[in-house]
C-alpha cells in the first residue's frame, strides 16, 4: 500500500492522501466464531475431586460483499456532475464512493479479494463512458436470472453462482453492450490496476452531512474521454468477465453480439465549450446589482411618503410583510425578520417572558405589528414539546432544582424565625434540620413554662409565633439566589442531553426553511448571502423551549433566576456541537463569541460538489491569516448550505472537495499537437508540485473513441521518474488537476 501525502500549499487547503487501495479486513464468505473455556479443578481436600470441563458455543455469520447492486449512501459523488454542461473533453470521469475498500472486495474472476492480496490488483468495478454516436445502452432491469443463463447472441458473467441474500429472481439493473463496442472501450486487466485509488481527506472544514463523516473514500476512473456533447457513464460490474476483457487472450463465444454487465450507477452529462465547473458556478453568485446581505431586493424611494420611507427602511433592516390572521379571527400584515439578519444589533430583549404575546412589538405609526421574536418562542416551544425525551428531561431538572430551592427556602424561614433559639438549644451552630424540628420545639415549650433558674420561679411567658409557610412565599423565596453556590449556578447541573438539544437549537437546527428566510425572493439561485445572527431572537428560541412547565408566577421566577445559566450552557453547547459531530474532543474551555455570523449559499455546486470546504476570516486580508472557529456548516436543503462562524466574518473561501479532484488532460495547442499530460513531483520535499517543461504525451487506442491506453500511460510517466513501483496512488497524484477556491467578501 502506497501513500503520498500531498502538502497543503501545493493542491488544496488541507491534506489529502493517495492510497493504492485499501483490501478488505474479512474476505466474503462465510465464518464460524468458535469459543471455548476450559474450567479445571485442582483440590488438595479429600473431599473434593479434580475435575476439568470444557464448555463452547459457535455462531456462524456472512460477510457479505456488494455486487450487483449498491445504496445511495455508498456514492459520495461523480464527476462530472450529473445533468450538467460544462467544458468537460479534457477530463477522464470518476465516481467517488464511501466505502474505502469496495473496489478491491471481488477480483475479475469473480472471487472474494484475499486480504493477503499483493503486487498490482486490478479492480472489479469500471467507468464505461458512452457517446452519443456509440449509441449509449439503454439500461434495463432483469432477473439475475437472466444473467446467469442470457438468451441467444448474449454473454454474461462466466460461471456465476449466487450469495446469501442473492436469488435467481433478484432484480438488477442491466445494459447491453455491442461486442465490437465493448471491446473498443472496456479497460484491460492491466488498465484496471491503476484505475482506482483510496483517498484519505481532512474533514474539518467540510460540512456535517452524513457522507462528510469518514474522510476515507476510493474512486474509480474511465479510461475514455468524452468524445460528444451529450455522453453517459455506467459503473459497472466486472467480477467474472476476466476472460472477456480486451487484451485477455481469450476469445469471446462466436455468435455473441452483446455483452450483459450490471450497471450500479449511472449518470449523464454535456461536454461543450462553455465553462461551468467549480469555479465558474460560484463565481455567477456574485451579481453586482444584487445586495450580499438577506434582503428583498427594493428600490430607493426619493419623493415617497413618510409610510414608504417606514417601509423601506424596514426592507433595509431584513424585514419581510407577511400575511397574519390573529387568534380572534382579524387578517393583517405584520412584519416578520428572522435571525440572520443584515446587521449587528444589541441585544434588547427581558427574558423570560409568561407568553409569546409578551414578546408582539407595535409602531403606532405604521399601524403594524413586528411578530418575529413572538414566532420564536412560541416556535422554540413547539420544537421542544414536539421531543417528549427533551421536554421530560428539562421538566424533570426544573421541577428537581425548585425543590431543592424550596427546601433551602425553608431552611430560611425556620431559621428566620427560630434560628438563634434552636441553635441555642441544639447546642451547635449549625443549621437546624427539619427532621428533628418538633424535638427542638418540645424543648422550647419547657423553656417558656414557669421553671425554677438560680433558686427563683419566673413566670410562664407567652410563646412568640411561628412563621407561616405556604407555597407561594416558599416559591417567591426560592427564586433568590443567595443560597445557590454561585449567582446563576443551580445546585443540580442541567442534563447533557439537555444541553446538547439546546446547542442544537441555538445553531437552527429544526428550525423550518421559512423562518430563516421567509421570502424567495431574499435568496434566489446562484447567490450568496451573508448574515450576522440576532441572538435576540436566538434568546427568544431558546426562551421558549425552557418556558416547558411555566405556568404561575412562581415558575416565572425561578425561571427567571435560572435564565443565565440555561443560556450559557446553550452556548457553550452550542459551540462544542462540531465537536461532537465531528467526533473530535471536546474542549473544555469553550470561548463563544457574542458575535455569530455566517452565509447562506444558494447553488448548484451545493448539490454537484458534495464535500464542498470553506474557511471564514474576521479580515480581507489574503494571506495566511487565522480562520474563525466554524460552528455549523451543512446543507438544508438541496442546493442550499448555511454556514455559521463563531465570529463575524468577512472573508470566506470555498473549496472543491479534494476527494473529487478530477483526472484531466491537456489538450492540444499551438505548442503541443497531442494530448499532453504535465508532470508533478514524487520527491518528498516537493511533491505535488509542477515540473515546467515536463511532459508526456498521452496514448490512444487505435480507432476514434478517444479511449486512453491507460497501462502505456502508467509506462511512460514511470520512465520519467526513478521508482521501483509505480502504482495507482502515484498515477493518481500525476493525473489530478489542482483544487479550485472562490474567496467572498462581506462589504
């Protein structure tokens, strides 16, 4: 296994590792787990015998090893993106999976992969690019039936047997290639070594999408460029078609006129000369006529009245005019602003609140009402009720620290009242327990009866009354603080589920779409939008969602005594929740920032470009300067990422996915007449970097389908460096084009 670690500076922000391949731990097939424990007896009595008794058990299992069908989850992504158009005749298509090691789990005899497995090995799976003119097959499911025994003029996988969990009347999906079609373009078993590699990428900077969490993926080139504009790629199936690949030595039946392989994915694309990769969609985000902050798009109203000036000014500010029917039936329009918002603004907002009407702002001058820190907490409400476990959790904390401050509330009242006397009696300067109160009081009433004291009688005197308890006075003096251990700390520390549903909550997740950007028109395709958060409203979120239980007066105040912790340990939650996804140690000493800001991008890289990487700075400076800490980048819906920093931002650079660099060409100009391929570095000290004026020209197969010789490719690139091996993860490091970055800034 080879590993050529690329430096930063060279290809892409972060690391990435090529890997030849990574084998299978367990090879597929069937296992018996036996175990045995042997109890042995050694006695020196009389009584007791030497005995020994071996006792075990067995459980067989399967590892199972796709084949003819894989899950949407085991494709990361492919290249060039589905259903686009874009400049793509200069590069060899690829297709990312999340499984490390698939490639290498059957060999093209159709045999489970030794683990023990050494030298070269060619992979089971290949990219098959079709052209317009070919035509591409039609795909078609069949039983595997049909594959095992194909019909007249067909030739299928040779000697196929079925797996567990595999059935003659599995379906699968099939194409059917023209033999002088596939022999044309299908790779040798020689090309099939080097056409796939594993990748190992940081994923520090990618979003927290499920497919982001590994970092280890293998990829599977073609060995064809796209030769038309519209042209389609198939992954396909090779297990047992060894005998039928070009260069085998073994002829195909005669009379065959197709070859049948499974198709596990395919997808389509253009080739034309109009650019649109990476670089070129996000650069379209930026539309100089349109703001980079979330607003409407609005138009200056010079000789307005005083309610368009309202109007305008409050379209400035972030804010949308929605339809609202009131609770007693009356339709209005009311303002509404959600938390990512085009400014910094102080936060102005008393919590808590008994109800979300508490939180309804009205301008007499315009006659309208401002809903939006309203619709957060009766939403942080909604979400909190909607999670039975978290609101039974937070009900259950809550109501627990109300009766530990009840108790400490009567502790005071009792000693209040009796303190000095009962201290007196009990003989101790400690506190007094409610437990052994009536004995201290027997005591107490034998004090004020008449008593004899140094020889003389005094009179019984009259019994000072006790303090009245009742539960509205004990709640109204549990809600100070001054028994707690700090001002804001209760005695009991809120749950870790808890916490962490709030961290969640403080970063919008569950939040719906609509209340981030509650018109369409503030974030239309190909556009980035940059926000700062009204942690206002984030307060009002979250406000809601600790309101569980808030039912009298006394519940308002011990909330309200407790509404300083309960934030902080939501930000702090807040801030260690990539953490947490990300499966990286949590920091003790979490530092949020009072500022939180971010972007919402709109795109279809989103979708095309999975793995997407950015970085934020608090400066437009270029240079190698500190990144802001992310606190949630992720997609939330299909082409849109939201990316929030702990900071305010003012730089922000995009990434390709280092895992989806591409295989590309140089094609022929006015100083090359070939296919050309410049050449990187394999020393250490400068690998990855061009070689000026190192080339090779790339090699055809004969006939026009544009099908590179892959093998003689791996030849000449090897003559040009001293390596006793040349593998795929080194052919993989000569043939990617360079990672593409879009920097946004934040005027």
């Amino acid at each position: 296994m080879t590993q050529l670690p690329i430096t930063p500076r060279i290809l892409l922000s972060g690391k990435i590792t090529f890997v030849e391949r990574f084998t299978p731990t367990l090879q597929v097939g069937r296992y018996t787990a036996r175990l045995e424990q042997q109890i042995e007896i050694n006695s020196s009595s009389a009584l007791v015998s030497d005995a020994s008794e071996t006792y075990s058990t067995s459980q067989t299992f399967y590892v199972k090893g796709e084949r003819f069908a894989l899950l949407p989850e085991d494709i990361k992504a492919v290249f060039p993106p589905d259903r686009t158009e874009g400049e793509h005749s200069d590069v060899l298509p690829h297709i990312v999976l999340t499984k490390k090691s698939l490639p290498w789990k059957w060999t093209i005899e159709n045999t489970p992969q030794s683990p023990d497995a050494s030298g070269s090995v060619p992979t089971w799976l290949a990219v098959l690019v079709f052209a317009a003119n070919d035509p591409p097959p039609n795909p078609r499911v069949r039983k595997l039936s049909e594959i095992q025994s194909p019909e007249a003029g067909v030739c299928s996988y040779k000697n196929l047997t079925f797996q567990p969990g595999e059935t003659p009347e599995t379906p699968v999906v099939t194409i059917d290639i023209p033999v002088d079609l596939f022999t044309a373009i299908a790779p040798t078993a020689e090309d099939l070594c080097h056409l796939a590699h594993a990748r190992i990428v940081e994923v520090d900077k990618k979003s927290t999408d499920p497919e982001n969490v590994s970092g280890e993926y293998s990829v599977v080139i073609a060995n064809r460029l796209p030769q038309s504009e519209h042209t389609v790629a198939h992954l396909v199936c090779l297990a047992g078609m060894k005998d039928y690949l070009p260069g085998s030595g073994q002829q195909i039946p005669a009379g065959t006129q197709y070859i049948r392989l499974v198709s596990l994915k395919s997808w389509q694309f253009i080739a034309k000369e109009e650019k649109a990769d990476f670089k070129d969609l996000l650069e379209k985000t930026v539309q100089l006529d349109q703001p980079n902050t979330l607003l409407l798009p609005s138009q200056p109203i010079s000789n307005g009245t005083a309610e368009d000036k309202a109007i305008e000014n409050a379209l400035k500010m972030g804010y949308v005019a929605l339809n609202h029917q009131s609770r007693l039936g009356d339709k209005t329009v009311s303002w509404y602003r959600g938390p990512l918002i085009p400014y910094g603004k102080e936060k102005t907002i008393a919590l808590p609140v008994p109800a979300a009407d508490a939180l309804v702002r009205y301008n007499p001058e315009t006659g309208m009402f401002d809903e939006s820190y309203a619709a957060a907490w009766q939403l942080g409400r909604l979400l909190a009720l909607q999670d039975q476990e978290f609101a039974l959790a937070l009900f259950d904390w809550k109501h627990n620290t109300q009766i530990d401050d009840i108790k400490q509330a009567e502790q005071e009242i009792i000693e209040g009242g009796l303190g000095r006397s009962l201290r007196s009696l009990n003989g101790s300067s400690t506190r007094v327990g409610v437990g052994n109160l009536l004995n201290l009081l027997a005591q107490a009433n034998t004090l004020f009866d008449s008593t004899s004291v140094a020889g003389r009688t005094t009179a019984t005197q009259p019994p000072q009354p006790l303090p009245t308890l009742n539960f509205e006075d004990l709640l109204s003096r549990a809600k100070r603080t001054s028994f707690r251990t700090t001002e804001t700390t209760p005695r009991t520390e809120l749950p870790e589920k808890v916490k962490t549903w709030l961290g969640r909550l403080r970063l919008l997740h569950g939040v719906p779409y609509p209340y981030l950007v509650p018109d369409e028109r503030m974030l239309p395709p190909e556009t980035l939008r940059f926000f700062q958060v009204d942690l206002d409203w984030i307060n009002c979120l979250t406000d809601g969602a600790f309101s569980i239980g808030r039912s009298t007066q006394g519940n308002l105040e011990q909330d309200r005594s407790l509404l300083g912790y309960f934030q902080e340990s939501a930000a702090i939650a807040a801030y260690q929740e990539r953490f947490r996804r990300l499966k990286r140690p949590i920091p003790r000493a979490a530092s949020p920032s009072n500022v939180v800001s971010g972007f919402l991008l709109h795109s279809a890289v989103v979708s095309h470009y999975p793995g997407l990487e950015v970085e934020g700075y608090d400066t437009e400076e270029t240079g190698n300067v500190p990144s802001l800490k992310l606190l949630r980048f992720e997609r939330i819906a299909p082409n849109v990422m939201l990316c929030l920093f702990n900071g305010l931002v003012k730089q922000v650079r995009i990434h390709q996915p280092p895992e989806g660099l591409h295989f590309g060409v140089d094609v022929p100009d006015s100083e090359h007449s070939n296919y050309t391929k410049l050449l990187r570095s394999l020393d250490q000290d400068t690998l990855g970097e061009s070689i000026p004026g190192k080339r090779v020209d790339v090699p055809f197969r004969t006939g026009n389908k544009q099908v590179v010789d892959i093998q003689e490719l791996a030849t000449r690139i090897k003559k040009e460096f001293t390596l006793p091996n040349f593998t795929s993860a080194e052919l993989a490091l000569e043939m990617v084009d360079g990672v593409q970055q879009v920097s946004f800034f934040n005027k």
